[in-house]
C-alpha cells in the first residue's frame, strides 16, 4: 500500500530519531560501547588512576644510593684553612726567591723573604745569593729575574709540617737577552693554622731534609 505525504513524513522522523538514539549509544562518552570504541577501558566512579609514583621502581642493576661524602679533613693534622694559609706562604715565598736584580745586595734581596722564613734559612739563602761567582755572574750580565710559582702536589705532611712540590719560573733579561729557566723545588713549611714559616727549601730531585 502506498504510503500518503503525511505517513512518509512520519516515517522519515522516526527513522532519523532511531539512528540518532544509536548513535548516542555508540559513541557518546560514558557508554560501554563508546568507551570501547576509544580503545580506553571504562573506569568505575569509584576506581583511581595509579600514581606514577606509587608504581614508579628503580631500574634494574642501578647502584645504591650513595651515603655522605667523608670529610677528609677529619683524618688530617691540618684545616681546609690552614692548607690554604700553607700555601699561600709557600707560593709566596717561591716567587720572591725567584725574583732578583743584579743592582740589589743581599740584605735587599732576602727582605720580602725574611717574614716567611726561618732565620736559618734566611742565613743559607743569603750565603748562596752572595757568593762571589753568583755575584759576579749576575752583575756582569746585569740580570733581572722575575719570579713566579705554582703548587704542583702535597708531597708530605705531619702534625706540625707540610712540604709542597712547586714549580718556580724565573723569567730573566740582561745583556745576553732574554730567557726562562724552570725548576722543581721541595718547600717544607712549618706552623699550624694561619702562622706558617718556610723552614727548608731543595731541588726536588735532591728531596726535602
């Protein structure tokens, strides 16, 4: 039978309505089908996602935790500060016995020394500076020198002394020109926290008395 105007209209309206309800049904979040169609499984009101925390574990083979950092001054005779006072003395002490004119006399060139060191080297120092063949090296060749120094190890300590292997540059000028000589020196310091005094000075390949 052929369906009137007004019955096709009807019809149509309840097609539209069907499909529309199915596809509320299929896709419409919150309902078994559409979350499925989501690849997401559907959560209960009552479920809570898992903390990334709470499942978070160490890595397969990684290393314990380590503890504190051992403070290595706890087992030595000596401060942070006072090795550093140490070697300022030394550093200090090197680049002056570096450092020399051939106008200066002994007196001149041991005094920025003299509050350094003790009197004894202060006397072995001065008897080296004035002998003659030094002196008259120097003078005829009116060499200038000026010194620096740098710590290159800690080679021994005790309760009262610490000796430093330190490299001392003199750079020197005169009448044959100019030039650089380098040597190794074994400076042994003694005292304790910021009051040090340079007790003994030797090339390093002859060590340190």
């Amino acid at each position: 039978m052929e369906l009137t105007p007004g019955q096709r209209f009807v019809t149509f309206s309840v097609v539209v309505l069907v499909l529309a309800g199915l596809c509320v049904y299929l896709f419409v979040p919150g309902s078994p089908t559409g979350a499925a169609a989501r690849g997401r499984p559907r959560q209960s009101a009552s479920s809570q996602p898992t903390s990334p925390a709470a499942t978070r574990s160490s890595p397969p083979g990684s290393p314990p935790s380590a503890g504190p950092t051992p403070d290595i001054y706890s087992w030595l005779p000596f401060t942070p500060s006072g090795l550093a006072s140490a070697a300022r003395v030394t550093t200090t002490f090197a680049a002056d016995y570096g450092t020399f004119t051939y106008r200066q006399d002994t007196s001149s060139y041991l005094a920025p020394m003299k509050p350094l060191m003790s009197s004894q080297l202060a006397e072995l120092i001065g008897r080296a500076f004035s002998a003659p063949g030094v002196v008259s090296a120097r003078r005829s060749g009116k060499q200038v020198s000026v010194g620096s120094a740098v710590i290159t190890s800690l080679r021994a300590f005790g309760p009262t002394s610490l000796t430093f292997v330190v490299t001392v540059t003199e750079r020197i000028s005169g009448t044959k020109g100019a030039g650089r000589q380098i040597a190794n020196y074994a400076i042994t310091v003694t005292g304790s926290g910021g009051n040090w005094q340079v007790s003994n000075i030797e090339l390093e390949s002859a060590g340190n008395l």
